[in-house]
C-alpha cells in the first residue's frame, strides 16, 4: 500500500464529499456579493483572533468580541453569507475528522498512544 497513493485518493474523495460541493457552491454564490462576501471574510478573521486567544488562555479583546457579535448579527439577515458559513462549519468539522485520525497516528508512532 503507497501512502502517497492513498493521500491523493483521500483529496480525490474529499473534492467528491457533499460537504466539498455544498462549500464550493456556497462560495460561488457569496462571489456574486461582494459586499457580503467583504463582511464574511472580516468575520472569519475576527472570529479566527478570538478563537486564538482563547486558545492561548487569554480573555479575548471586548472590541473583538463586540465587532465579531456584531457582524454575526449583520450577516445573519443575509441568507448567502448564512449558507456559506454553515457549508464551511460542516466542511471543517469533515477535515478535523480527517486530521484527527491522522494525527492518532502520528501519536502512535511517536509513542505517545
């Protein structure tokens, strides 16, 4: 059995997943929205800064959180943005599945398991 055989075979079925399609069809939607699509990545990214510093311990930043909340509430009214994050929520959760058993691998052979 090749490893690189089978990587490639894991990207040829992820490309084939519903989760996939429905992400990449979200995603030509929002396109035609620029200004949605504008709002959507600044969420992403703000949401991503509060995550981090959660992760790290940290308290987030008040503004952060405000801004984060508030582009949520903005977002929610548009039914685009809404489908897109949901399809890329339903996308990650497939690809931490798939890191998460590759990584009980890793911890196995570095003896960690």
């Amino acid at each position: 059995m090749n490893v690189y055989d089978n990587a490639n075979e894991l990207a040829k079925a992820m490309r084939e997943s519903h989760e996939y399609k429905k992400l990449k069809e979200a995603a030509a939607v929002l396109e035609k929205d620029p200004d949605a699509k504008k709002m959507v990545n600044e969420y992403l990214m703000v949401a991503q800064e509060v995550e981090f510093a959660k992760h790290q311990g940290k308290t987030p930043d008040q503004a952060s959180v405000d801004k984060m909340q508030k582009l949520q509430g903005i977002l929610n009214l548009n039914a685009d943005a809404v489908q897109y994050l949901n399809a890329l929520i339903r996308f990650q959760m497939m690809l931490m599945d798939v890191t998460n058993t590759i990584q009980d691998v890793v911890k196995e052979a570095m003896g960690e398991k």
